[in-house]
C-alpha cells in the first residue's frame, strides 16, 4: 500500500528523502528525550525552589548531569518481578506507557521550512498527516494502556487500584479534552496541526486562547488529567496507594514510566501550544526563519511545561469523589456547551470574536442560579457585593467590561455580524 | 464529642479557579525568596560555646591531663559510654587516667559527664561530626580525646557563667 502524494512529507530539492528523515528524526527525538531529561531536573530544582530549597547541585554545574546520574542508577539497580505476576504483561507495559507518548510527537509541526546550509528538508515534523489530530489524541488516550495493565499485572491491590482509579480519570477527563479541540478544529476547519495553528495568524490577540477562552481552560485543565499529573495523579497516590501502578516496578522499567509520563507532558504542552497559542508562529513576524519558529514554539510549550511543575508543588490531590464531579458535573457540560457555541458562531458565519461576550452573558447567571439555590440566595448575594468591592473583583471586572466591548467591536469591523 | 463547624465558602471560594490562582501566586513568590539551605560540607554548622558537641579531655599547659580519674563521669553517664581506669602519678594530684574511653556510637551528647566532673577535666567541645567505617573506630580512646585548654576556653567560661548564674538565682531555697 502506497501513501497518497500528500501525505508524505515535502522532499528535499538535493538530498535523499530517507536522509531528511533521519535527520528530522534525530532532531526531534533528541530534542524529546533531552526535555524529558531536563523536566525530571527542572521538577526536583523547582519544587526545591518552591520549597526554599536550592535543589540538586552537586553533578555537573547546576546539577546539569543529574538525570544522567539517575539514568546510570536505574541501570544497576535490581529488577524484581513480583510473585504471581503476569510476566509478559509486567514487562510490556512500561514499553506500552512510553512508547505511545513518543509516537506521538511525530507529527507535531515545530517550525515551518527547515534550511541547512542550503539544503531544503522541508516542515520540521516527523510526518505530516491530513488528520493529524485524531493520531495524537488516539496515541494520548492509548497511553494509559501501559498504566492500566501495569497496574493489573503487578499482582498487587495497589497497583490494581491505581489502575482502575487511572482508567476511570481518563474515561471522565478524555471527552472534555476531545470537545475542547473539537472547538480549535471547528475554528480552522481542518484535522491537520499545522493548518490549526497557521490559521491562528500572527497577532497574538487573534490566537485561539483569546478566542476561545473557555476551551483553552478545559483543555490545559485535561491535559494535567490526561497526563496524571497533580492535582489529579490518581493513579499514583503516595499516601494510599504506596505508589500506585507503578508500586512494584524498579529498574529501568520504573524509569520507563517515568519516561513515558515526562513525553506525554512534553507533548500535551505541544499540543496546547499548538491548538491554542497559534502553534510555532512568531509574534508579528510571518517569515521567519525556522529556528526562531522553533524558539517561539519552545518558548510557548515551556510556558505549559513549567505550568505542569508549578501546579504541582501548589494544590493538593483531589478527593475521588471531587475529581469525578469536577469532570462530568462541571467540565463536561461546559466543553459541551462551548462546543455547541462555537458550532453555532461557524454555522453562521459569524466572527468567532463572539465567543467572549457569549461566554459571559450565558455562564455568569448560569453559575449565579446554580451556586445561589435556595436559601443561599442572600448569602451569595452579600457574597457578590464584597467581590465587587474588593481589588481582585475590580480588576476582573473592569477588564472584562474593557474586553467585552472590545471584543464585540473587532467583531463588528470583521464584518459578518448577527444583526 | 466536637462538633466541627466548617466554614461557609463565599461565592468566589466555591468558583475554584481564582482560590488555585492566589495559590500560584503563593508559590511563584516562594520561587524567588532567599534559600534556607546551608551547603554543608562547605558551610559547615555556625558553633559558640553553647554548642553541646562531643565530649573531650581538657589538656593543660604543661601538656598534663586534668582528668583525676575520680570515675564520676563514668557513673553520670546514662548511656554508660564511658570506661576509665585509673593509675598513679608522681605528680600533686597523686592519680590520672591509664584507660579513658567513650563509646561515640553510644553517647547521647548529653553533658552529664560535664556537670558531674569536679576538676573541669571534661568538656563538651563544639566537634559535631562523627563519621568512620567501622564501630571499632568510633570507641575513642584517651589520644583521640585529648584537646588543649586553650581550644576549650570558651566552654569553659560558659559553664561557670552557668554556675554562677544558679548560684546567684539559689537565694529562694
């Protein structure tokens, strides 16, 4: 079977097709495990800063060579298989975890047309699919395979649990991100990532997390469910589960998880740069060359990256039964009714600046009535009154008063309008 | 049995998002305040007289040791760490130690041996590190235990300012 022209990535003028594909290769899966070398550096300096700690510093300056010495360590450490174990599904799963995550960058485009020393390799991605959208959310969602069977064939009941716990987060959590995207593919109009992100333009006012605010935040907030990072590391859970699926692990095959969990969250800031941050694009600069595409795109995912470990050493876990509300009481009907928004606006052919003004006039009294039930109503409302009043409340208010008229006029100039 | 009154949640609190975005606040703050670290092989603990470290045997001038082995350390001691024996000496204190050891693996640090000795022979120095390969190493013996007076002094001047201090405060009894 023969790829369609299309789908095969643009050839070099002068080199060999299979050499511009080991190239890009290497450039990007060694870009990919270097950041997941680096989060595992960055998690330990920055809880360690968050901490008032100064974090590790004795190998290599900064501490630079710490994963390299973690790495060495896994290595000799003893590999254990626990009794009972179900051999052949202990062994692949942490190759099940990791792998899927890795597929995945592949089709992520970091920089536009790539030139070396003359040479044309063509867009910096790996491969370049029609549909690039459903291959990374169906290679996201396969990740948890590794740490479901993980869990189940360690033939221990923390493990178990921490599996079951993960598959149950992940069912509830994986709509919200899919009715998320949904909203960013209904804006361009097209399945491919780099078409998502070049149809964002260059001004940063007109990327999708201005346009769609809402999206942005259910999909960031997924993402950190998706990848099973705090606050919701269900699967994990050191106070009740030990370690949860990956309790009897140790070895390499620990680090493998690990490994495997640091590439989701490389690619889910890939994929939130590349949704909602108008993917590898500089800033009011729409031919530039490929490497400050791929700074700004580092850039914009390093923001996400960095959020995942601030996050982290902030909140608290949820409770289970908080996270299981949170996800299909609060987010669900939410990315629902964003998405039907946003359908709506695009069925129409109206500017998709009407997002903001639609948000608040229909989410605020929505959220009014339903956090004001009953005999909470007086109460809600001295509540609202103090907001108000107090500093936060007057800022908020008064951008969103600057924001929504201006939203509604760039609209208007956009020309397509309801009236 | 308590009754817990949980505190009622304004609007704003139960809205989530603003309350987990003060709590970034907090911690980005975190991010940029002086580190409490001390690096310590190269910033080694900040010590003074009041430090209760090991103990030592106070050695003077004229390279005499104090220790009259009367063994009131030896009873103090809660840990039993210390061994003496004793042994006769030409000089005015008529006996001084032939044997001196403590066990570091069993002393506490606690100053006993300090408060119990009449002649001011043994002094809680400020050396706190403690570190060898094998148990046998850490048994010190009277070599390893002996310090000039001088290094000592501050200790010294302490523990009679301490004295004095109960002396002057004893009026009530």
């Amino acid at each position: 079977m023969s790829l369609p022209p299309e789908t095969i990535p643009a050839q070099a003028e002068n080199l060999p097709t299979i050499l511009v594909w080991l190239i890009k290769a290497g450039l990007i899966y060694g870009g990919l495990l270097g950041t997941a070398a680096l989060m595992t550096l960055a998690e330990r300096k920055i809880s360690a800063w968050i901490q008032y700690r100064i974090g590790p510093n004795r190998v290599g300056p900064w501490g630079l060579l710490q994963p390299l010495a973690d790495g060495v360590k896994f290595i000799f450490k003893e590999e254990l298989v626990p009794d009972g174990a179900n051999r052949l599904m202990f062994r692949l799963s942490p190759m099940l975890s990791a792998i899927p995550a890795m597929m995945a960058v592949a089709v992520i485009p970091f920089a536009g047309k790539v030139e070396i020393a003359g040479y044309d390799l063509g867009q910096l991605s790996i491969a370049k699919l029609e549909i690039s959208v459903l291959y990374v959310l169906a290679l996201t969602g396969l990740g948890i395979y590794g740490v479901i069977l993980g869990g189940w064939s360690s033939n221990s009941k923390y493990s178990l649990l921490g599996g079951l716990r993960a598959t149950a987060q992940m069912v509830s959590y994986e709509l919200t991100l899919l009715l998320a995207v949904l909203a960013a593919v209904l804006l361009s109009g097209s399945l491919d990532l780099e078409t998502i992100g070049l149809s964002q333009g260059t001004n940063p006012l007109g990327w999708n997390f201005v346009r769609q605010p809402l999206a942005f935040l259910l999909f960031v907030i997924a993402t950190f469910a998706e990848t099973n990072r705090h606050p919701f590391d269900f699967a994990e859970c050191e106070p009740e589960l030990v370690g949860g699926f990956h309790t009897e692990y140790s070895s390499m095959k620990f680090a493998l998880f690990f490994l495997g969990e640091y590439c989701a969250m490389i690619v889910m800031a890939c994929l939130t740069t590349t949704f909602f941050l108008g993917g590898y694009q500089v800033p009011f600069w729409a031919g530039a060359p490929w490497f400050i595409q791929l700074g700004a795109f580092a850039a914009k995912a390093g923001i996400f990256l960095f959020l995942f470990l601030w996050v982290r050493w902030t909140l608290p876990r949820f409770r289970y039964d908080q996270l299981m509300s949170l996800g299909w009481n609060t987010m669900l009907p939410l990315a629902l009714f964003n998405l039907f928004a946003t359908g709506a606006l695009v069925a129409m052919g109206w500017s998709s600046w009407w997002m903001l003004p639609i948000l608040v006039l229909c989410l605020v009294p929505t959220a009014w009535i339903l956090t004001t039930r009953g005999s909470k109503r007086d109460a809600a409302a001295s509540d609202a009154a103090s907001f108000a009043n107090s500093p936060l409340g007057r800022s908020v208010t008064g951008l969103l008063s600057l924001a929504i008229p201006a939203a509604i006029w760039i609209a208007a100039q956009e020309g397509t309008t309801p009236w | 049995m308590v009754i817990v009154k949980r505190k009622q949640l304004s609007l704003f609190e139960r809205l989530y998002l603003p309350e987990i975005f003060r709590g970034l606040g907090v911690t980005m703050r975190a991010i940029f305040r002086r580190k409490i670290t001390r690096q310590y092989p190269e910033e080694p603990l900040v010590t003074n007289a009041v430090t209760r470290g090991q103990p030592r045997l106070v050695v003077n001038e004229d390279d005499t040791i104090r220790c009259v082995s009367c063994g009131l350390c030896e009873i103090a001691c809660p840990a039993y760490a210390i061994t003496i024996d004793g042994q006769e000496t030409e000089r005015f204190i008529e006996r001084e130690p032939e044997r001196f050891d403590i066990d570091m693996l069993r002393c506490i640090l606690c100053g006993f041996c300090e408060e119990a000795c009449p002649k001011d022979a043994i002094l809680m120095s400020n050396e706190l590190e403690l570190a060898d390969t094998s148990r046998q190493a850490l048994i010190y013996d009277i070599e390893k235990l002996k310090r000039p007076v001088s290094s000592l002094q501050d200790r010294l001047d302490y523990v009679y300012k301490l004295n004095n201090r109960w002396q002057n405060s004893s009026s009530t009894s």
